[in-house]
C-alpha cells in the first residue's frame, strides 16, 4: 500500500530560520564570503539604538546588556557581520532644540549612558543600587518616552532619574564594606590616577558652570574661571588655588563624576569582551570635534576658528603646530587618539580627510586676520587651508600613536577613514592622474554609493579607473548622514538631505541604474520599475567589494532619516530597533526592502561568473533566499515550533500509515487462511 504524503508537503512553514537552518545558513555565508574574497562587514548601530527588554526599557539602549547580547548573535547570523560599529560614546549636553548629536559629545571620556544600571543591582556590585530605584526609572521612562525614540532626557541630564540613581549607588558604593565593592574601590583609585589628565578638567568646568550662574559657555565667565587652564593669563600658583578650592567646596560632586566616568568605562571594556567572544570586534568612532569643556581645558591647543563647517560649531584644532612634537595640539591629539586605540579594537576617524586637509572657518573679521599668517583664504569655500599642507604628517602621528598602544595587537587594516566631502572642499582622487591622492594611497577609505555613478563610486571607477586596491576601501551604501536606502528608493527626500545639497534623489539614482545593471548583470528595466529590486541590487552591489559597510536602519528597511544635520533636530539620532527585533528584521526582509544576505551573495557569485564552477553553494543560497524572502513566522523560536509541529504531524501520519499497512496485511493473512487451498504452503510474514 502506498501512503500519500501530499498533504505534508503542502503544509507551508516559513519564513525566518530554525535553529538548525540558521546554523546551516552561517556556514553557506563564510563559504561564500571566502568565494568572494569579501573580508570585513562592519555593521553601524549606535549604542543608544540598541534594542531593548521592554520588561527593562529605561529609555536607550545599552552594549553591556544581555538583550544587546541577544541581537548581536542575531545579527551575526543574519548578516555576516564580523565588526560592530558604533557612533561616538561621549558626554551629550544639554541642548536647548532637544538635539543630542553623537557627534558633540566629548571625545576623551565617555558618557554616562553607557552605565547598566541593572548591574548595579548584582551581587558583583555589591547590591549598591535598589530594585526599588531601578523600577522608578523604568516606569518614568512609560510615561515620558515616544514610541520607538531615545528617551536621551530621562538619561543624561543633570538630575534625570537616571542620574539620581546613579547618585544613590554612589552613596551606598561609598559606605559599602561588600567584598566585591573593596575590590572596586580599588580600581576606582587606580582609575583616578590613570586618568586625572581628562578626568579633573571636565569635572571642574562641570562645578565651575554652578560656579558662573549655570551658563555652560565658559566663554561668558569671569576671567579667572575663563582662563583656568591658560598659563599665559592665569599663573600656575593661581590656578592651583583656584583648582584646590574647587575641589575642597564640590568635593562629593566631584567624586560622584569621576564614580560616573570609572563605571562607563568599565561597562565599555565589559561590553567588548563579551562582544570579541562572539567574534566580533568593537569599531570606534574618533569624532574630530571636541567638546566645549576640552576647549576649555586646552586653550592653546586650538585655533580661534571652527573645523570644516560654520554651522557645526566644532572648535578647530592649531594645525599649524599640530605635527610639532610636544606643542599642546600635538599632545591633545595624541591623547585623543590612545584612548580610542585603548577602549577599542578599530577605529573610524570622522572627516577623515581633515587630517591631511582640514579647512577652517571664522565668523569675525578678528579671527580673520589672525589666519591669514598661516592659512589661505579660498573663494568657493568661503574658508581657510594651510598654507603649508599636512600631507601624511598628521596621519602618521596618529597612526604610530596607535601602534604604540596596541603593541603587537597593532593592525592598519583597523583603521579606516571618512573621505566623502564637497566637491569643492576635498576629494580623495586625483582626478587628472587617476588615482587616490598620496596621504591616502595606503590606507583603507570609506566610500559610499549614494552618489554612484560610472565614473564615481563604482566598482570599476574604484578599482580600474583610480586603481584602488581591493584591501584599502569599504564601500557602503550609506551611513547615518546619507538618505535611507529604502526612502532613497522610492524618491523620497527625507528632510531635503539630497536638496540641501544641491543635489536630486531622481536624478542621482537615474545614474545608478546603468551601473548596477551591468556590475550585477542585472535587467535594468526591473530595477526601473519595481523599488524592492533597486533595493536588493544596491545590497547586492556591495558584495562585489572585499569590505562592506551597512547602516541599521537599511538593514530593517526603515524610511527615516537617522540625522538630517539639525533639521527636525528633536529626533535627530533617535530612532531605535525594536524590542522585537526579529520579527521587525524578518518584515522588512519579506516585504522585499531589508537585507537578505543569500540573496547578495547569490547575485554577486553570479555577477563574477563563479556561479558555474560553484553550482551547489550557488543553489544553496538561492534556496536560502527565496525561504527568507517568502511571507511566514518571524522568529527563530516560531520557526522551531512549527517545525517540531510538522515532525510530529509526519511522525503521526507515518504511524497511522502503518497500523494501517499492518491492519491490511493481517486481514489479507486471516482471508487467506480462511480461504486457502487445501495442499497450499503457509505463508510466514
């Protein structure tokens, strides 16, 4: 008897992986990446991003957090990921628009909000922060949080919940005899000493603005205060008085910041540890701003100008003596630069080409005047370069300062850099000779595609045209700044990032059809009329590089613009994954505008013809894809049930197919006895 099987194999179960097929598909990735020869694939999310429990929302996301834990072994699996990318992790300010820009935090010591305050509550903290507290904090942040937006008000301002929390664990930390919080103190000493060089200034302009009528602009101060740190106008024995008597009346409120300071730290080295057991390793992002405190404390190490543009209102360092040994913007930058190399494993520099071309700005004619020494004036910028250029002085400086904090550890390839500015401000390619320009001809640049086209962006005009080196850049299809991949699909100019910039999405986009079509081998009128497929081959576009750069927000298929440069500035920077992160992920992916990996590397094995050669991994993927893409469960742990459901159903109906076997064979066996002839042999079954 034959058992029909159809209705099993009509029954439909999809569409995010089960364990085993997650596990499965990993494997079907690296062989693929090592087909491809594709190397890095650093992933941008920033920490505030990060998805949270929501039993334990306290209004931002947080590395050092078993849940971040969670999405990053799902994001591993789902993209490849070899290195986390994260944005600045500095102090945010209080701002009058709401607008808490990662990119104007300060850049020597990390901000609060790095803090897990539901470790404080561990035995390992020696209990020193109450479930009772950490509950206020998480019920405040229900009634003042928007949906699905850093809460950053119920976090970094003097005096949020957040920070008297933290109050209260520094008051039970100073009393506590706990074992484990000796051991604290301990390091807490050490950490002190370490650090007193940025620690004891941002502490002190902190006290100081209490000190000057809350006005956090030292520049409006009384001069003593302005000029603390200016031995040109405040003597050493002054300043060391003013210093001790600072200290003497804030003593507590000092030590409460420095308390704040050592447990961000030691959550970012916690937070790495666990994430380089993944795998992964933790890329920095070396802002080149600094913050109005290390102005402050640095006076001589900046120019009386702002860096690259007028409206972002960053201090601009002394160029001019800059790669001068020992001058003070020399030390500041060095220092800068160790810290990074020490609480990261790689390093993303910020306007990476202001370190050999950096243009300044002024808003005075007396600042003016006092550039025009060493600086030149330039027209079409409306702004100041050198007139005599950095070239690769002030990259080496930083680069052997790295080297001579990792030691052994040291690796270039760790080091990437920012090159896309205006047209008229900077390129990175001689254009003439064709070819990257010498500061950067051997070192791995950051090139986006959303302004691709033939001549610009493309694999050919990368590689071929300007002769780049597979090694030495990683293309992206865009980072926090850039339109959405999935808005830019449909045309939309979220908070006219394309127009302030003279530029048009249609336009901009109508020259990546033809790129994509004949890198990918693609049929550029499906690109044309169907967004999802632009989508998909602009994903797919990557994998043609050895290094890639993806940006959350495109991997999830979000429309909104993460920064639109001060526009709609209350939720610049704000946007966050969902505490249901894989179903979120797996939506995106099934409606067609997420990130399917197999469907990349499927499409880029084809493009470079190593589809023939490699028949069964191609297939293999393929099938991977077409699974993900296809509408069905969105979570790992649906997915399993289903699939224990579709066991037990084929185990059930197996069974009673073969009762049913046996039923028949017994009766063909009782008729046959009852009806057999009488010299017939019994047949033993």
């Amino acid at each position: 008897m034959k058992i029909s099987n159809t209705s099993i194999s009509n029954i439909s179960f999809g569409q995010a992986f089960t364990t085993k097929e997650k596990e499965y598909g990993m494997k079907k990735i690296e062989e693929a990446k090592k087909l491809l020869e594709n190397k890095d694939i650093i992933v941008i999310v920033p920490e505030a991003s990060m998805p949270v429990d929501a039993s334990k929302n306290i209004g931002i996301g947080q590395l050092n957090s078993q849940y971040s834990e969670s999405f990053l072994d799902f994001m591993k699996a789902y993209t490849g990921m070899n290195i986390l990318k994260v944005l600045p992790q500095g102090n945010y300010r209080y701002k009058a628009n709401g607008y808490y820009g990662a990119y104007e935090t300060s850049s020597l010591n990390l901000g609060s909000q790095l803090i897990n305050l539901f470790e404080l509550n561990e035995d390992k903290y020696g209990s020193i922060l109450t479930s009772e507290t950490l509950n206020k904090v998480i019920e405040k942040n229900k009634s003042t949080q928007e949906k699905d937006l850093v809460n950053f008000e119920n976090i970094v301002l003097e005096n949020s919940i957040f920070d008297n929390a933290l109050k209260e664990a520094y008051q039970n930390f100073s009393k506590s005899d706990h074992q484990n919080v000796k051991k604290l103190k301990e390091e807490f000493n050490t950490y002190k000493k370490d650090y007193a060089d940025v620690l004891e200034p941002m502490a002190l302009y902190i006290v100081l603005q209490k000190e000057n009528g809350s006005n956090p602009d030292f520049k409006t101060w009384k001069e003593s205060d302005k000029n603390l740190y200016n031995s040109d106008l405040v003597s050493e024995s002054d300043r060391n008085k003013r210093i001790a008597e600072l200290k003497s009346k804030y003593k507590d409120e000092i030590e409460f910041i420095y308390f704040k300071e050592f447990l961000a730290e030691k959550n970012l080295s916690d937070a790495r540890k666990k994430i380089n057991k993944k795998g992964l390793k933790l890329m920095g992002d070396c802002q080149i701003g600094f913050s109005k405190d290390e102005q402050w404390a640095h006076p001589k190490a900046f120019a009386d100008a702002n860096i690259c543009s007028k409206e972002w209102d960053l201090p601009a360092l002394d160029y001019v003596s800059i790669c001068n040994d020992g001058s003070e913007s020399n030390k500041l930058i060095k220092r800068k630069v160790e810290l990074f190399a020490k609480r990261y494993d790689a390093i993303r520099f910020d306007v990476g080409w202001s370190y050999t071309a950096p243009i300044l700005y002024c808003k005075t004619d007396e600042q003016k005047k006092a550039l025009m020494k060493d600086y030149k004036y330039f027209y079409k910028i409306d702004g100041y370069r050198l007139k005599n250029p950095l070239d690769d002085k002030l990259l080496n400086i930083v680069e052997d300062t790295i080297k001579k904090t990792k030691g052994n550890a040291f690796n270039k390839d760790d080091l990437i850099y920012e090159i896309e500015a205006g047209a008229d401000d900077f390129s990175v390619y001689d254009w003439d000779k064709h070819k990257v320009i010498a500061p950067f001809k051997k070192r791995r640049i950051v090139q986006s595609t959303c302004y691709m086209g033939s001549d610009y962006a493309s694999i050919n005009s990368i590689e071929k045209q300007m002769k780049v080196p597979r090694d030495n850049y990683v293309l992206m299809v865009g980072n926090h700044d850039h339109l959405a991949l999935n808005a830019y699909a449909e045309e939309i100019d979220n908070d006219d990032v394309f127009k302030n910039n003279g530029n048009n999405v249609k336009q901009k986009k109508d020259l990546q059809y033809p790129v994509l079509c004949e890198e990918l081998q693609l049929d550029e009128d499906k690109l044309k009329t169907d967004k999802n497929e632009f989508i998909k081959a602009k994903f797919a576009h990557l994998f043609l590089a050895k290094n890639i750069k993806m940006f959350f927000m495109d991997i999830f298929g979000r429309k909104e613009q993460f920064d639109s440069q001060r526009n709609n500035s209350k939720i610049n920077y704000r946007y966050t994954i969902p505490s249901n992160y894989e179903e979120s992920f797996h939506t995106a992916v099934q409606n067609g505008n997420g990130f399917n990996i197999y469907d990349s590397l499927a499409k880029a094995i084809k493009a470079k013809g190593l589809d023939k050669d490699n028949q069964k991994l191609y297939n293999e993927l393929n099938r991977l894809s077409k699974k993900l893409y296809k509408k069905g469960v969105k979570t790992e742990a649906e997915a399993n049930k289903k699939h224990y459901t579709k066991v037990a159903i084929i185990a059930l109906t197996s069974a009673l197919g073969l009762l049913a076997v046996s039923a028949g064979i017994f009766c063909a066996w009782k008729y046959s006895k009852k009806h057999k002839p009488a010299d017939e042999e019994e047949i033993d079954i």
